[in-house]
C-alpha cells in the first residue's frame, strides 16, 4: 500500500497541487451536422437520424451546435428548422447556430429559419482571411472590411446574433485581422472565431494568436476556436486554446469533416474532463453518441480509434491482464480500471476487457473465465493458451468458447 497521503498516480501534467485551469469557463460546439458533413466518405443523414444526434448532443452537456447551411438549399433550410423546433419544444439546453457566408443570399434562409422556429439562432457569418486567399479572390483589405460590416449589420437588422468568422485566420496577418475583427464588432457582433480552416497551427501558434485576438476584441467579445486535424493536432490545438483564453471549442463527432476532418468531438470532451475543465458532461453518452454519428454517416469506428474504438478498453497481452487481475484480486475496480489505462473506461460507461491472443499469459484465461462465469480449471487455461499460442490473431469468443465445450 503507498505511505498516507501519497496518490497512487503522480500526475506530471500538473505544477502543483492544484490542476492548471483555463482563464475562462470552456464550453464545447459540435459542429456534426454542418462542418463534418463536408466530409467527402459520409453520407448525409436523414432529419430523423440528426434528430437523434442531436438529443444525444445534448445529454453528453454539449453548450451549442451548428444544425446546418440553410443557404445551400430548401432541404436543408427546412431540417434546420426542424431541429431548432425541437430545441424549442424539448426545452433543449443546447444553442443553436448556423453557418452562412457574408452575403445576404445566406444570411436571409437563417432569419427565415429562426423566424419559422421561434428561438434564437446565431448566424456563423465566414469570410476569408489569409494572404493567400486574398489573393486568389483578387479581394483587398478594404474589399473585406466592407464586406465584413456590411454583412453584420444586415444580419442584426433581420434579428440574429452574430459570431463573425475569419476563415483561415491562422495564416492571416495580425494587422489585417485587427481591423477586421474591430470592424465586426462595430457593425455588432458579439463573438468572433478563430478559424485553423486547413489544420496549419501548431500549440505554439495558436497561444500566439488566441492571446493577441483578446487583447484586440477585449474581454466582453467570446472568442471560438476552431481546428482541423491535417496535421494531427487538432485535439492538442483546442485544449491550447482553451487555456490561452478562447470561451468555446469547436468538434465533430468521430474528427469528420473536410478533408481528414475536424477536431474530434469525442477525445476533446474526455480530455476536458479529464482535465477538470469540463464537469458537467456525462460522458457515458459518448460510446452511443459516436455509433450513432457512425450510423447516420456510414463511416465505420477504427478498432483503434482513442476512447471509442473496439480496442481502446481491451487487452491480449499477459503482463497488462496479470496486473487487471491483481486489482481485481483486490476488490479494487477503480485500480483495475488505471492501472494500465491512461483514460478509465467506466468515466465513459464502458469496462476493460481481457482477451486471449499470441501474447497471452495464464492471467488471460483467468480474467477471461471470470467475465464469462465459466471455472478457470489448469485443463481448460492449458487448452486455450496451446490454441491462441499457435494462432495468429486474437481468439474470439465463440474459438474459446468450443475448447470450453471440450474440456467440460
């Protein structure tokens, strides 16, 4: 047993007894339903199905969401409204949002939306930013600060609040987004993003430009991050941002989205919670949550996948199942759950698993035998670790099972 008072784990992510906390209450967007669609291996999903989703959105404590692009068409105009009735008749918590470019052609179908539901819907106004995109346009700064008021002010005027988002602002100049932002807020928005439109931050960028968009739009202004994961540092990116002062990250159920995806929904919350930054979400909505996106898209969960996939909670090596068993030896479940698990399966209402494969030990069939209510005898452990021994692969349930049958 460890001495009193000394903690089982040492925990190096912190500087001292108490955990580090962003400068501000952290709240979650899930983009899904609009930004992950633009993935091109998903199917978009019926109302129905985003229904669902959206309820699931909701129970896991996620503060706002974008329910789609009313301006590409009468279709989607009319799911968005669907669902933003449903906030409205469920007493839903969860925001409403919806993405549009600065022009009046999609501004309008997001008053119309928010007229025809009766609830408030903020209007995700995008404009791009960079050098590079200038450039391609043939736009100028003048062009975009015009651009900018213009299409905020109207957007006021019909009623809707407004986030003003400068696409690929990671990669646009400082002077440019100074003016940019000061001209949104003039013409009335209340919260701007920050936009890695094409996943080129890295940690260090990102507190760079966070901190300087604050001190630009000042302390009344929230400001959203949000990333994409081309370079695999969507996840690290958010909780950076959160911590250099954004109010509200944005993420996609599975990290879908454009490309090879949005920051992933399901990996930021656990790390939020892990992290102490976000206490309200029940997290053990996630696995449905993630299988129902699944469904919906037709994109298949990786066994690998960190939190969600098959494998993340189950182990065939003999070392790893020998020191579950110890802690289940133990009475000890909340031990069995970390000892060799960086995220315990139960926060997400899941358990560990052990299975028997090539690098199995006799703790294997134990801890096997034990989930399955079946007697551990020395006949049947010799069977199954000679049968799993010469296989290839882990054995499944049924393999194991038939040696079961043998033995008895």
């Amino acid at each position: 047993m460890p001495q009193v008072g000394q903690p089982l784990i040492y925990d190096w992510n912190t500087e001292g007894p108490r955990r580090p906390a962003p400068p501000r209450a952290v709240e979650v967007d899930d983009e899904t339903l609009r930004d992950g669609l633009q993935s091109p291996s998903v199917a978009h999903p019926s109302l129905e199905r985003k229904r669902a989703i959206l309820h699931l959105m909701e129970g896991l404590g996620i503060h706002a969401a974008d329910l789609g692009y009313p301006g590409t068409s009468r279709r989607v105009l009319d799911d968005v409204v669907a669902l933003a009735v449903e906030i409205r008749d469920r007493h839903l918590r969860i925001r409403p949002n919806c993405a549009g470019r600065t022009v009046a052609a999609d501004i309008i179908p997001i008053a119309e939306a928010q007229q025809r539901a009766g609830i408030a819907i903020e209007a995700a106004l995008f404009l791009g930013s960079s050098p590079i995109r200038q450039y391609t346009e043939g736009w100028d700064l003048e062009f975009l600060l015009r651009t900018a008021a213009t299409a905020v002010e109207f957007a006021r005027r019909l009623g809707l609040a407004v986030m003003f988002v400068t696409e690929d602002t990671t990669r646009a100049r400082p002077d440019h987004l100074r003016r940019l932002y000061a001209a949104a807020v003039d013409a009335g928005a209340r919260r701007v993003c920050v936009a890695d439109t094409v996943g080129h931050a890295t940690p260090r960028g990102v507190v760079r430009l966070v901190r300087f968009v604050r001190r630009v739009v000042g302390p009344e202004i929230a400001i959203d991050w949000h990333g994409h994961r081309d370079r695999g540092l969507d996840v690290i990116n958010s909780l950076v941002a959160a911590a250099a002062g954004a109010d509200r990250l944005h993420a996609c159920a599975l990290g879908i989205g454009e490309r090879v995806g949005n920051t992933s929904m399901d990996q930021l919350l656990v790390n939020l919670r892990l992290l102490g930054w976000l206490d309200d979400a029940n997290l053990r909505l996630l696995p449905e949550y993630c299988r129902t996106v699944s469904e919906a898209v037709g994109l298949p969960i990786l066994p690998n996948s960190p939190v969600i996939g098959k494998d993340a909670f189950e182990t065939s090596t003999g070392v790893h199942a020998a020191a579950i068993l110890k802690a289940i030896r133990r009475g000890d479940h909340w031990l069995a759950d970390r000892i060799y698990s960086g995220v315990p399966a139960g926060e997400i209402g899941l358990k560990q698993r052990v299975t028997i494969g090539p690098m199995s030990g006799h703790a294997n069939v134990v801890c096997w035998c034990e989930q399955h209510g079946i007697p551990p005898t020395p006949d049947l452990a010799t069977r199954v670790l000679d049968r799993a021994k010469a296989s290839s692969r882990v054995l499944g349930d049924a393999e194991i099972l038939a040696l079961v049958g043998r033995a008895s």
